[in-house]
C-alpha cells in the first residue's frame, strides 16, 4: 500500500479499535452495580483504556505523515488490539447468552470476571509493546506532531502518555529545550553514606532523608588536557537531562538528579564523573544481574525472567530513541532492584561511562578487559575496533545478555586469582582461556539453536539469534546498514521493536510457556 492508504488504513483500524472497545463496555456496565468484583475490573479497565484511547486519537491524526515502514508497524501492532477486543465482546455476548438474561448466576458471575481479567491482561500486555513505538514517534520531525501535541497539552498527570511524549519530544529538540543544568557540586556528596554494589561501577547512597540514591562512578578514559574530554562532558551533559525527566517505569531508566565532576589536581591524571539518580519509590537492595546470575540459590520462575528480558529490551529501545548509544551493556550494567513482586526484580539499565549520540563523533577507542569484550560484536573488540559504533551493536550486546539470561548461566567466573574470565559453558578449553580468547559465533549460536529453547521456548531463541546476526549480511532485519540511513534516525528503532520487543513482551502467546519454576 501507499503510504496514503497505510495512513488511512491506521484510521480505520483506530475506528475498530473505538468501536470494539465501547460495545465492550456497555456489555458490562449493566454489571456493573450487581457484583462489586466485577465493577472493580470494569474501573480497572477503563483507566487502562482511558490512556490507550489517548493515544489511538493521536496517531489517527498525524498516520499520514509517517514512513511508510513506521506506518506499516503501527497498523500491525493496532490489528492485533482490534483483534483482541472484538474477538472479547463476542465471548462476552456468547457468556450472556448461555447465562441468560437479568440476574448474574454463579456460573455467568465466575465466566465474567475469567473474560474481564483476560481482556485486561492483553490490553496492558498490547500497551508494553506499543510503548516503545509510541515514543519513538517524538523522534520524527514532523510539523503535524508539535500541533497535535500542543493541542493535547492539558493532558493532566506527570504519568499520562500526552505530557511524557511532551517532555520527551522537547528533550529530543536541541534548539528549543531549556538548557537544565545538570553539573553538582561535590559538597553535595559530602555528608552521603555510599555502599559498593558488588560487580558494579555503582554505589548504594544514604544521605539520611529517607531516600536512597544511585551513584554511577567512571573514571573518563581522556586527562584533562586532552580536547576530547570537551566532547565527551557535553555527551554526559546532554544525556543526563535527557534523563532528568524520564519515568522510569515507562523507560527502564533511572531518573538522574545530575552529574559531579571530580577533577584531578594533575591535568594528566583522568577525571572521574559520577551520574546520580533517584531510587524510585518502592524499590530497595539494589544488585547487579551479574550479582543474581552467580547466585546460584536465586529461585524465580519463567515469568520474572521474560519480565526481566521485557525490560532490558525496552531500556535499550529507549536510549536509542534518546538518540544515544549505550556501548557498554552488559549485566554488569543492569540493576535489579527488589520489587515485592517479581522474584527476580525490576531491571534497570546504568553503566554510561561511553555513552554518545548515536550519530555523534566517534574515536574508535576501545580497551582490552575480556569481560567487556565478550559482551561487545566482534567487530568492536579490543583496543583499536575495526567498526565505528553503530546502534546494531547495542543490539548484539542486547543477545548476548538475552541468551545469559535465558540460560541463567553466568558466562564470567569471578572466582580465579587471575580476575574475571570464561565460564565452561562458553566451550574455551583451558589454554584458551589463558589467552583471554572470545568464545566463537559458531558457539554462542550453538547455545541459542540447541540449549537456549530448552530453557526459553523457539521464538525467543529466534530473537536471540536475530540480535547476534543483526550486523551479519545475510541478516534480513538488521543487516543492511544502507537501509538505516533516514533523516530521523528511526528505522533501526522501528525495525527492533517490531521484531525484538513485540515478541519479548508477548512471550506467553508465542510459546505457551507457563510459570512453573525456572530451569
């Protein structure tokens, strides 16, 4: 199709998606009063649709002015909620019709509440994966978008969908942001009790308020003398105001108060800098996924880990619609923090000690520490890299993290003399693993072919393999760098969540695995 039909085909489908999702509630409102369960489940809904709607209105709008591939995604992932809605107003009227009119029995009481919880569940399941496209959609220099925006300006709450993609759209826009500034001072840390956290970069802060802080030291790899240290404090600079008004429960990234500047007395000595962001509210003990993988007590089922798998694909999604690339994902990198809920934790994704803009000056530097490199493409090792860094190579660290979680099998040993190197299930006999070298590709896509689906399921397997091939050319997703070259910067961003993110947070349709304990 056209991108005019595409666009007016996403208009029809919002349509649907209206349409389907009133006669859904008008079938249950006449409930509504009868049973105070199901009248919980209809608030619970309708706040839940009441965002959905939100945005669906919005995209009708401006479907038109969008590349025809970003069209073709959004009216996929808007097939599906029109799917899912109609395919629960005709199981609801079946349940009506078996039950009788008037009176709720027991049996139509207990079948209600069943398609009230389903419809629930895939509505928030279909509003995880349309998330990231939704906010990728700020990216785009669109005139139609700032109108559509300005327009919904009102949106109340800090959380609602119209005020987060304002705040993001004006965080993406060089020209017209406020300059917020985001250098503290030093005295500031003064009176902060800090704690280690293990196999991390990253301290626990107590200042004694009651609120707990995260400190992200680095060392910066250039002196003060050098020019480069210009470019790389105004990177640190502009990503942490990116950061300083992000929602950390729609980011998978810590909201950061600011940046501490630790100058040194000798110019040739590096200076350290230290990101600061604020615990959010109800989450404590904060460890490292390295920390959780070399537990080997930890007990969690499968639903925690393709949660976990949910959010670390997100968090990446995201700092690449920030227009940054990370460079350093690993699961060093990633906090997990004590929830209440998930056995594991909530992830969340710090370690932007090489943090730059995606389509930024690069210096092609690296270093020799194994256990970064294992994490980083081939092509991106060691000390002189032969790539400059693009955004495919977050996307096989992404893999490589991916398939260690699956496997929950940590890939770095901690426990020799010598540092950290390979684990056995990386297949490095011992005097190759004296010379510090990398496992093969041809090994990593041994584990992901034959034991990851033992443990995850094929599909998620298959994205797995996606993410380690994805700089491969015979790779049809990611393969082509030529493909990614648009004016917007979108097209890898819309090309991983249409095939990283879209199956990751739908997991349980794809494989039918169930929550039973983890192998």
């Amino acid at each position: 199709m056209s991108g005019a039909e595409l666009g007016l085909a996403i208009v029809a489908t919002v349509d649907l998606c209206l349409k389907y999702s009133e006669k859904f509630i008008d079938l249950y409102t006449a409930f509504r009063h009868a049973e105070a369960e199901i009248a919980e489940r209809i608030t619970r809904f309708e706040a839940s649709w009441l965002r959905t709607k939100t945005q669906l209105t919005f995209i009708q709008h401006i479907a038109p002015t969008l590349d025809n591939e970003f069209q073709n995604i959004q009216n996929d992932t808007l097939k599906v909620l029109a799917n899912k809605l109609d395919l629960a107003g005709s199981k609801l009227e079946s349940t009506l019709r078996k039950g009788g009119q008037g009176q709720v029995n027991r049996w139509k009481f207990v079948r209600m509440k069943e398609s009230l919880d389903k419809v629930i569940d895939d509505l928030e399941a279909w509003q995880r994966i349309f998330d990231p496209s939704w906010y990728l959609l700020m990216k785009v220099a669109s005139p139609q978008i700032n109108t559509e925006l300005q327009k919904r300006k009102g949106d109340p709450g800090p959380g609602a969908p119209i005020s987060s993609a304002f705040s993001l759209r004006n965080a993406l826009d060089v020209e017209s942001r406020p300059k917020i500034p985001v250098f503290l001072s030093q005295d500031g840390l003064q009176s902060t009790n800090l704690t280690k956290i293990e196999f991390s970069s990253a301290f626990l802060g107590d200042r004694g308020s009651g609120k707990e802080i995260i400190l992200d030291r680095f060392p910066c790899p250039y002196n003060t003398a050098s020019p480069e240290l210009d470019l790389v404090t105004k990177n640190i600079r502009d990503f942490a105001r990116k950061l300083h008004k992000s929602d950390p429960s729609t980011f998978r990234l810590l909201n950061c108060k600011g940046v501490v500047k630790h100058p040194q007395p000798n110019k040739l000595e590096p200076m350290t800098f230290d990101f600061i962001f604020r615990v959010p509210k109800g989450l404590s003990e904060p460890r490292t996924l390295r920390s959780c993988l070399l537990d080997r007590s930890h007990r969690h089922n499968l639903s925690d880990r393709f949660q976990l798998a949910t959010e670390l694909a997100k968090s990446i999604a995201y700092v690449h619609t920030f227009g940054f690339v990370h460079k350093n994902l690993r699961p060093e990198t990633i906090l997990v923090f004590r929830d209440g809920e998930s056995m594991i934790g909530s992830a969340f994704l710090i370690g932007f000690e090489r943090v730059r803009l995606g389509d930024g000056y690069s210096s092609n530097r690296g270093d020799p520490d194994w256990e970064k490199n294992l994490y980083r493409h081939p092509n991106r090792r060691g000390c002189d890299p032969q790539d400059t860094y693009v955004m495919q190579h977050d996307i096989f660290s992404l893999g490589m993290c991916l398939l260690e979680l699956g496997l929950w099998e940590s890939f770095v040993d901690y426990r020799s003399a010598h540092g950290p190197g390979p684990s056995e299930i990386l297949g490095l006999d011992p005097e190759q693993r004296a010379l510090d070298a990398q496992p093969s590709q041809e090994r990593l896509l041994d584990l992901t072919r034959n034991v990851l689906p033992l443990h995850m399921g094929t599909r998620f397997a298959q994205i797995v393999e996606t993410c380690l091939t994805c700089l491969n050319e015979e790779n049809n997703d990611f393969g082509d760098r030529r493909e990614f070259e648009d004016e917007d910067g979108i097209l890898v961003g819309s090309r991983y969540i249409e095939k990283v993110i879209t199956f990751v947070v739908n997991w349980d349709q794809a494989d039918e695995l169930d929550s039973h304990e983890a192998r």
